[in-house]
C-alpha cells in the first residue's frame, strides 16, 4: 500500500486530485482534505500519475520511490500560461494595478464627454484639469506639458491637433478603432516610462481583430472611412482616412464661430498587427496629418487674420516576444512634423524631429514577483524660424520685428528598473528607478517611486504612492528651450464598488519645479497643488447611468521668486453626466461642466509709446490678481443606431454649450486699454453626421 | 439587445447529472472513499436534484439545505473547490429565485456566485469557465450599459479558460455559448460552431472523479443542434442530434429538438 500527501509549492494540501497507476487508471484515487491518499501497489513496474486542475501532471516511476517510507510527499507545480493558437491575451502593464483608471474601446464610444476622442474620454475623470477645451490632457492641476501620452510604449508629444495659439486642437491624433484600452496614472507616471513629471496616460493598440469591417461616416464637417481587414487567424490590418472641411459646419452657425473662417484636415492611419508563429508579436501604426487654419485672432490691440498650417508623420513600431518567464519587446518611434502660422508681425515656422527607440524586458521572476527593466533613447531637435514683435505689444504687420532662428537638440538616455510584488492576496507593492546617462552638460538625474496597493476587498482598493520625476519641457513659440523640470508627488485613491454604483476618491499633493513658460511674460516655477477628488457612477433603471465629478484644488506658484494663487486653483470642478441608452431606441446623454474662472494679471493703465504708435500695457503688480467668469457649460447629444443584416447605420447629432453661455477665455482690450472685453470659449455649435457600417 | 438577455435555456441546461463520461473512450475510475468529504461526492447531481426538486415544489428548502452544508464544510476545511461548488449552486439557486419571480434575490444570487469566483486567486480553467458562464446568465439583470462591458469581459474569461486548459470541454462550451448569444452586430455568432465541435469532440472529464464538474457536453449538443436549425441546416442539425442522442439517449434538452427536424 502506498500512501502519500499531495501538495502545492505553497505547501498547500490539494483536495481531489487524481491519483492512479499509469497501466490501470481504473484503479485509482483521489486525494481527501489533507491532500492525502492511499493506493494499492501490485507491480512497481509501473508508472504513479498524480494530477488536477491547473497543475502539470506528475508522472513518478514507482521504481524511485522507497515504499517502506512512513509516505511520500508529492509537490504539483500550477500550468504556467500556455499560449496557443485560440488565445491572444495581451498582458496588462506591469504598472497596471497602479492606473487610476482602464479606458476601454467601449468607454470611449459610450463616453458623452469624448465626442468618440480616446484623450477627450479623460475629460470626465475628476483627475483631468484640462480647462481650455482641448484634448490634450492635463491631470491633476499640471500643465499639459509635464503630462505624456505613451502611445504602444512611445510617447506622442504634443498629441492634440494643431495647437496654435487660438485654442485650436479640440481633438487628438488618435482615433478609437484602432484602440484597446487606455490607462491613466493621474499623479506618479510609472517609471517604466520617462520624461513626465505629472501624469502619464498610456494607450495601446489592438490585439485582435473581431470582424472585417468597411465604415463610412459624413458629418457636417467630414468625409471619412475606416477598413478593419483581417489578414490572418491573428493579423490584420487597419486602414483609415479623413478629410474635414469647415464650409458647411461654419456657415450655418457663423455667428457663433466668430473667430473661425475656414479650416481643413486631411489625415490617414494605418495600423498593421502580425502575430507571426505562437510566441512573437509585430505592429506597426503610422499616422500622417495636413491642417491649415485661418481665423481671426486678437491679441493686446491688434485683432487680424491667423493663419496655421502643420503637417505632421509619425510611425510607432513594435515587436514582443513571449518567452516562458518573460516578455521581451522593442519599441520604436519616428515623428517629424513642420508648422507655421502668420498673425500681424508675427511669423512662426517650426520643425520637429524626433526618434524613440526603447529596449524593455518584463520578467516573471516568481509567481507573485515580477521585474521589468530597460533601457531608453529620446532624440529631439526643434529648428524654429520666427519673425517676432520688437514690442511684445506691437503686432500690426507694420510694426517693428526682427528675426531670429533657433536650433535646440536633445539626447535622453535613460535606464530603469521596475518592481511589482503581490506581498498577498490584498496587498501589492511596487517600486521604480529611471536614471539618465548624462550626455554633453546634462545634469544627471535619478527618478524614484513607490506604490502600495490595499485590496480592502475585491470590490474596495487604496493606492498609496510617491515619488520623485524628472522631464524637459516641450519648446514652444514662447521659449524654444528643453528646461530640466522636476516634481515630487504623493497621492491616496480610493476606490469602492457596489451593486450599481462606483465610487473613487482621492487626495495628492505635488511640488512642481523648473521653469515653465507658457506666455510672453512669466516663467512658471514652484507650482504646489493639493487636491481632493470625488467620483461617483451610478446605474439604474436598465438603461441610464449619472456620473458625478467633483475635485478641489489648491494651488500657488512662483513667478520670479514670489509666490502667487495658481491658475488652476479651483474650489470646484465639476462634471456631471446623465445618459439614457436604449439599443432599441436611441441614446441621449446630458452633460453639465462647470468650475470658477481661471486666473490672470489684469492690465491696469497705459502709456503711449511714440516709437510703435501704440500705447504699452501696464500689468498690474500683483499677479493672478483677476479672475475669468466662472465656467459653465452643457451639452446633449442623441444617437441612434440601426442595424440591417450586415449593415449598421449609426446616426447622431450633438449640441454643444446649449444656453450659448460665454465662457470666458482669455482679456482683451481697446486701443488704450481702457476697456477689457473678452473671448470666449466654444459658443453653441451643432454638429450631427451619420455613420455606415459593413461586415463582410 | 446586446445580449440575449435570458439564458433561461439554461434551466434546462447545465444540468448536474449523475458523472457522464464517454464511456467508449474514457477509463471507468473507482473512487476509494474518504472521511469527512461525502458531501462533495457527486455534488454536481445533488444541486441539481435539489434545483429540480425546487422547480416541482415551487420553494428552494432543499438548495438552500445544501448551500449551508456547502458553507459550513467550507468554514472548516477552506478547500477553494467548495468555492466553485457553492458558486454552481448560486447559479441553480438564482434561476429558482427567477422562476419563483424574486428577481432581485435572483440577481443577488447569480452577483454572490460570481463574486466568490472572482476572488479566487490563480484561477483555473474550470473556475473561468463556471465564471463566464455566472457571468452570462447574469447579465439579463444588469443596466445595459453594464451588459456592453461585461459581454467583452466573459468572452475573456472564456478564452482564459481555454488558454488555461485547452482540452476542457465547459471552456469551450462556454465560449460558444455567449457567442451564439451576443447578436452579429456586436460581434456574435462567428465562433458558436467551431467551438461547440470542438466542445463535443473532448471527454467531459479526463480521469473520473466524482469531485469535479462534468457538465457542458450534453449541453454543446443542444445547442449545436440549435445552431444548424438557426441555419436551417437540416442534414447537420439531424446528424448531431442523432450523435448527440447516441451518448445522450434520456437527455430531455436533445430529444426536445426532435420535434423541429421532423420533415426536414
């Protein structure tokens, strides 16, 4: 009789396994609680097979086994992931447990904030701050600049559309089809990444392809189509293209697209995904983007003409390769980009070039224990040519410029190590290291961070994490410099889920060092923001949803040494969705967006300067002294999809800020500045298209 | 609708018979008996019985007799295949809560169930597919926004369970099964055949034990049948039905099809 205990590597005792002769199954046994079992022997000529759900099965001769011995101990080891030729599943980040939040494709789609933009979804999260109406994210009371956007492992910078400086760039490069899922990191970008020192929001592509599938939609302002094409079992391509025009869209409601006279976009996409044998991965997605822009522009006494153009390439490419106890992947990056706009005396070209290349290898060193390190290059050279005012105040085009040409190159070389250890079942803990290898003058540098996750329950986490980061500034017309920008971050987020409700909640702190110029006059230092977030989602009666945003902020920086209310010190922030979706019928969703205006330095007075002709601001001493209206806006949209066979017809329409509330957006003033008036953002628009699907 | 919101197919499906095992193919496996763990011996048909036995009776005593055995036992030994026996009955005790018109117990039933699955660490293939399958029945209670979410989330667990464990049947039937309920437009229908043959071609157990689950392939038969109706096609859905009467000759839910092939 032979007798033994069958157990995990944990020492856990495994209940019902099988345990039987390899010649005679029919004579065998399971294992009771203990994991213990006894099985008659006749001949030990023969083979003991010890198996069970989710375990390599043991195979024992029963030649090596001494059957005198009191029992013997039988340790089964759990199946690692096998992958085969059904499953694709693409592993999450290593940072993942430490997102604030998963975007997923449908979020996207069912988000009435994102207008089907994957950055605009993020407008809704109580952690985006993004206060002037574009797509380019801005989390937790930073500037969109500290903030990246890490595209299938590259980051994009700059990733709304032309950003010029009237508030253009409402949407981003990116478009949903193509998109997986999207993390967010609110505060502590993972170190995984570099070059941010606010937040990080990191997307990827598609793993798989569902079906083949030929879209094409007109708007009001767009012609556009999306091809969805599977190649093989596991590969597949993805074509798209788009052409937007402003003559219809415009004309209709000129009235309250007062600064707009005509726009044009042409973009195109393609997204190719190869799985080549079982364990190898390849995609490729390229991107190429033409816009041109004219308008009308005010700035100090000058209003005029603007005109913009950009056209931009970039290519993201990739290859993972799975090993059993690992992921190794290369990632690459290309963008080059050429812009330039007009407006009075002022004449701006600018030429970017970049290169991204990273080298990472995740390594699942024990079962609860996982490891990634690598190593990253980011090359970056900015050429601006600019005509400029010699008085800031001047722009006419018959005041005084001068010109100058600027050449700035950056090389980032950085190495880093990430850790994640599941302690236990409720408890994660992480920690990164990101160095720079200084080249020429850099100063070397070293970013650190931490996060512990508490799982109170399944449905109940705390994240607690910190650190410290290091990034450059993104040159703009304003300051054509890389400035070395630091921050130190805290963050607590909480997170509870119950039957039909969802609720977060955070708090952080961060110090924002180096200097950041985003307009002719200050450079920012010392932002120091706290903040409180709310967030509450609840479903009910089948088909609608309310969503409740709400943050405060706290914030002051520092210009030339003194310290002043920061721009994005808010009491309230608060975003506010109701949707009803019935498939049947249609979906309608409300949207509600309010907080108190931004601050600004008023202009005081005047002199008249006999040299331009024009009369010199004068800036109030004190800083940030004034404050815009307060911010509200609401919008609806209605959608209605219909399916025939292999047809789909989605059609839509959206109103946007409703009750035409001007919402103030930046001071303006009369010849002699006797006379503020201002600008506003987006009046009430209208916008409705309709969208044809094919499957095939 | 995203989803067929009713499963209510599967109150006749799933069902806990007494351990089928493809006899021809499979060995026969004598079970030596242990202690203190005779509730677990063919705990599959004892839910089952007890489900059935609430549908006649119109109340669910015994279920819930057997829920709190399962709970005490659980307490003691802290063994996480009674988890996934208590999860399989949440699900047999929800349908009852329906069919005895208590939907929110209903809900509350099915989300219990499912819960307990989902906080089992390193999951196995088995625990997916029970998962998923939790998962499918449930949506019919959820917002229909939710149901969007969930759809892609039980597909995942199903593709899980087959990555898991490639020669079980219940994954792939699982798989199937919300395939063939989530409509074309929203990605339905494509896989539902080829992952029901594959269901019907695997042993409902590898090695006999009357511990673990054995459900899905009596199930994979009928709605295969179901499929080539849907398709109206005649001579695959008779030769199916035939094969699947062949293993399953007292099965209810095959024979039950009979009806709609007579004349094709």
């Amino acid at each position: 009789m032979l007798h033994g205990i069958v157990k995990n590597k944990q020492s856990e005792n495994i209940f019902a396994a099988n345990v039987y002769l390899k010649s005679s199954p029919q004579k065998g046994t399971t294992t009771n609680f203990n994991g213990g079992f006894k099985l008659n022997i006749i001949s030990f000529d023969d083979t003991l097979v010890v198996s069970f759900i989710g375990y390599e099965t043991k195979n024992i001769p029963l030649s090596s086994i001494n059957i005198d011995q009191k029992g013997i101990n039988i340790i089964l080891q759990k199946t690692s992931f096998v992958f085969d030729e059904v499953v694709i599943t693409a592993p999450d980040p290593i940072s993942e447990q430490f997102s604030v939040v998963k975007i997923k494709k449908m979020d996207i789609y069912f988000n009435p904030v994102a207008q089907g933009d994957p950055l605009k979804a993020i407008t809704t999260l109580p952690a985006s701050t993004t206060t002037n109406e574009t797509a380019s994210p801005s989390l937790r009371g930073s500037s969109a600049d500290r903030t990246r956007v890490v595209f299938n492992g590259v980051p994009i910078y700059s990733p709304a559309r032309a950003s010029q400086l009237n508030n253009q760039g409402f949407f981003s490069l990116f478009n949903p089809e193509i998109i997986n899922r999207q993390y967010v990191y609110a505060s502590n970008p993972p170190l995984t990444y570099g070059n941010s020192t606010a937040g990080l929001v990191e997307i990827e592509t598609n793993k798989i392809l569902n079906k083949n599938q030929l879209q094409l939609s007109q708007t009001l302002a767009s012609t556009g189509f999306f091809l969805s094409q599977k190649i093989k079992k596991s590969s597949f391509i993805q074509i798209y293209g788009n052409y937007q025009y402003s003559n219809v869209y415009v004309g209709i409601q000129k009235k309250h697209l007062p600064n707009i006279n005509n726009f044009q976009t042409f973009d195109a996409g393609i997204n190719l995904h190869f799985k080549v044998g079982k364990r190898t991965e390849l995609n490729s997605f390229t991107y190429f983007i033409d816009e041109s822009f004219n308008g009308l522009n005010e700035s100090f006494t000058y209003k005029g003409d603007i005109d913009s153009e950009k056209k931009r390439f970039f290519t993201v490419n990739n290859f993972l390769f799975y090993s059993k106890n690992g992921l190794f992947s290369i990632n690459t990056g290309i963008n080059a980009s050429k812009s330039g706009f007009e407006f009075g005396n002022i004449n701006s070209e600018n030429s970017v070039n970049q290169l991204y290349a990273a080298v990472n290898y995740k390594w699942f060193v024990l079962q609860n224990i996982d490891i990634q390190f690598g190593v990253s290059y980011d090359y970056q050279k900015n050429k601006f040519n600019n005509t400029a005012p010699l008085f800031y105040y001047a722009i006419s085009p018959n005041s005084p410029s001068y010109k100058f040409y600027t050449t700035n190159s950056n090389n980032i070389v950085e190495l880093y190590l990430y850790t994640k250890w599941d302690i236990n079942n409720k408890l994660t803990f992480s920690s990164g290291i990101r160095s720079n290898i200084p080249i020429s003058n850099q100063e070397n540098y070293i970013s650190s961070q931490f996060g512990l996750k508490y799982r109170v329950s399944r449905k109940q986490s705390l994240l607690f994490s910190g650190g410290k980061y290091y990034s450059y500034s993104v040159p703009n017309y304003f300051s054509q410099k890389q400035n070395l920008l630091k921050s130190y971050q805290i963050a607590l987020d909480y997170s509870y889920e119950i039957k039909n409700m969802f609720i977060k909640a955070a708090t952080y702190f961060k110090n924002e060092i180096g200097e950041q110029r985003t307009n002719t006059f200050y450079t920012f230092d010392n932002i120091k923001t706290f903040g409180v977030e709310l967030f509450s989602e609840y479903n009910f009666f089948k088909y609608l949803k309310y969503t409740f945003s709400y943050s405060f902020i706290n914030q002051s920086n520092e210009v030339f040494g003194k310290k002043y209310i920061g721009q994005k010190d808010f009491t309230y922030f608060i975003k506010t969705t109701l949707q009803y979706n019935n498939p049947k019928l249609f979906s309608i969703a409300l949207t509600y967006i309010g907080r108190p205006g931004t601050f600004y330095t008023p202009i005081i007075d005047s002199k008249f300067d006999e040299k331009t002709g024009y009369f010199e601001p004068i800036f109030s001493n004190n800083l940030f002294s004034s404050q815009y209206g307060s911010y509200n806006r609401f919008d609806i949209s209605l959608s209605k999809y219909i399916k025939l066979k292999n047809n789909a017809i989605i059609t839509f329409v959206s109103l946007n800020n409703i009750f035409n509330i001007k919402n103030e957006s930046n001071d303006l003033y009369n010849f002699d500045y006797s006379s503020e008036y201002f600008n506003y953002y987006q009046l009430r628009t209208i916008f409705f298209g309709i969208v044809w699907q094919f499957d095939y | 609708m995203i989803q067929v919101l009713f499963f209510l197919f599967l109150f006749v499906s799933c069902k806990g018979e007494t351990l089928h095992v493809d006899e021809s193919k499979m060995i026969s496996y004598q079970i030596e008996s242990n202690s203190s763990d005779t509730l677990l011996v063919e705990i599959q048909s004892k839910i089952y019985n007890a489900f059935v036995q609430g549908i006649m009776l119109k109340e669910n005593k015994k279920i819930v007799q057997i829920s709190d055995e399962l709970s005490q036992l659980y307490e003691k030994e802290n063994q996480r295949l009674i988890i996934y026996w208590r999860s399989y009955l949440q699900f047999y005790s929800s349908i009852l809560y329906l069919k005895m018109g208590d939907e929110d117990s209903a809900e509350d039933a099915v989300d219990m169930g499912i819960e307990w699955l989902e906080d089992l660490e390193d999951k196995n293939s088995e625990d997916y597919a029970l998962l998923a399958m939790l998962q499918g029945f449930g949506i019919q209670f959820k917002n229909i926004i939710k149901v969007i979410f969930l759809s892609s989330e039980i597909k995942e667990n199903g593709k899980k369970a087959i990555s898991l464990d490639s020669t079980n049947l219940r994954a792939y039937y699982v798989f199937a099964s919300n395939d063939f309920h989530t409509p074309e437009k929203y990605g339905g229908g494509e896989k539902a055949e080829e992952y029901l043959l594959k269901a019907i071609s695997l042993p409902s157990q590898k090695i006999v034990n009357s511990y673990l689950p054995s459900w899905g392939k009596e199930e994979a038969f009928e709605m295969l049948i179901k499929l080539y109706i849907k398709k109206e096609n005649w001579d695959l859905a008779k030769q199916y039905f035939q094969e699947g009467v062949k293993e399953y000759p007292e099965s209810y839910v095959i024979n039950q099809l009979a009806s709609k092939l007579v004349g094709k």
